[in-house]
C-alpha cells in the first residue's frame, strides 16, 4: 500500500488531520484542571510559545468536561495546534500535513509531554482514542446530483425509492447530504467510519468526507505507549479507505498539480 498519499498528492483535498485523546476526568482531574494546562504548556513551550484561551475559558472549568478551552500554536494563528480541556487533548494540522510520518511524531511528542506533565498521570483512565481526516471537493449540488456523483466517484451507493416523489412536487437532486456509515474494527479494536456532507471549502459548495477511526474502553491501549501501535494502525486503515474509494478518476485529480 503506497504510504502518506493523505499528505503527498499534489492537489490534495484534505482540509484538516486531527487526533483526539480522552481520559478521564473525574472531579479531581476536573478542578485540577488549571495545574495540568500550565504543566503541559511548560514542556511544549519550546515548540508550541504561543498559548490562545478559547471563549469557553471564561466558563468554570468544572462545568466544561470534555471541551477544549486552550490553544498551544507553534506561531500566533499558525498550525499546527494542539488543544486541551478537561480530560481532553487534540492535535491538528491542516495544509501543513506533509508526511504522516511527521504527524505521527507530532502527536506521540505530545501525548508523551502530557504523561510527563500530569500530576498524577498513573491515575489518568483512557476514555478514547480518534483519528479524523476531513477532505473536500468543491461540488455544486444546484446543479449536479450528489447521489450519482458518490456512486461513480467513491464506489458508494444510495438508492432512494422514486415513488417518494410523487407528491409535493419535489426534485429528486438532494439539496444537503450528510451520510454517516460505521463499521465494527478489529485492528485497532474499535470501529472505522466515512462521513459525507454538503459544506463549504475556500467559500465554494463542497462536498466533505471525513475518515474516522475511533476507539473506547476496553479497546483503548495502555498509555502512553500504546499510543504508538494505536495511531499506525488507525492510520493504514484511513489510508486504505481513502485510496479504495477514490482510486479511478478522483484519485488521479489528487495526483495532478493544481
């Protein structure tokens, strides 16, 4: 299987990488909240100096499990990003993503620096592991059908009975789409999901797909050294994915310079 083709084609359509770790948090981990997001930043501050507060900061931490409230930015506005909540820690990327190798070392440095700056990191519970790679393709869905565009573009097909249209005088060119298929996984032990939606990319109509492989306990790994065999499987399954339901004429677009 050919290696990083998510971050190498040419004219690749990937908006955003991101990787999300929960753990957690029970109300210690809650209202120790501020200790853990200063010990973090004091060992990525050599590579992340630029701290953002989000607007959810201004609400008391103890109310916002789960969300993320701070941004750690290796330049102000820049990418890529690492975020972090109460119980929650994401890595992101966008145009930057180049190599999955370089993404991949990007999110292990990170996860390890948690475990390093954690007060009581033999305590943290694993919640959930999530690798996402949202990609899109300007489509005009006022003038083309999303349907017939999936079915000779990524090998998926969805039927919907013409009968349904015979009252109301409806079209049948659907006008929105958002189409979410998840599938039990049993390397990484979890589950492997594509997602379709009508969206916007650069101010057109788009049409977005995102590949997600996420797992929960008990199929999460130890940490945080099972990071590691976690984020390379999930990886090739994403990239399999991807190049089976592009390969063909979609794919060949990617590979061509813009």
């Amino acid at each position: 299987m050919p290696e990083n083709i998510l971050g190498t084609l040419p004219n690749k359509p990937l908006v955003e990488a991101l990787f999300e770790f929960k753990w957690g948090p029970d109300v210690p981990e809650i209202l120790g909240y501020p200790i853990v997001v200063g010990a973090l930043y004091e060992h990525l501050k050599n590579i992340y100096p630029d701290i953002e507060d989000l607007p959810l900061n201004r609400v008391p931490h103890e109310l916002t499990s789960y969300m993320v409230r701070q941004r750690f930015r290796k330049t102000k506005e820049g990418w890529p990003l690492v975020q972090i909540g109460p119980g929650i820690l994401t890595v992101n990327d966008t145009e930057g993503y180049t190599t999955w190798d370089g993404y991949y070392n990007s999110v292990y440095h990170v996860i390890e620096k948690l475990y390093e700056a954690h007060p009581k990191s033999k305590e943290l519970v694993p919640q959930g592991f999530l690798l996402r790679y949202i990609n899109a393709v300007e489509f005009d869905f006022d003038r083309e059908n999303v349907l017939t565009f999936l079915e000779s573009k990524f090998k998926t097909k969805v039927v919907v009975d013409k009968n349904i249209f015979a009252v109301g005088s409806s079209a049948e060119r659907p006008g929105e789409l958002i189409l979410r298929l998840s599938f039990p996984l049993g390397t990484p032990k979890g589950s492997a999901t594509v997602q379709f939606s009508s969206g916007v990319k650069l101010g057109k109509p788009a049409l977005i797909w995102e590949l997600i492989v996420s797992s929960s306990p008990p199929q999460v790994a130890q940490m945080p050294k099972g990071a590691s065999a976690w984020l390379q499987e999930a990886h090739n399954v994403i990239e399999h994915w991807f190049i089976k339901l592009t390969e063909g004429d979609l794919l060949e677009r990617f590979k061509r310079k813009p």
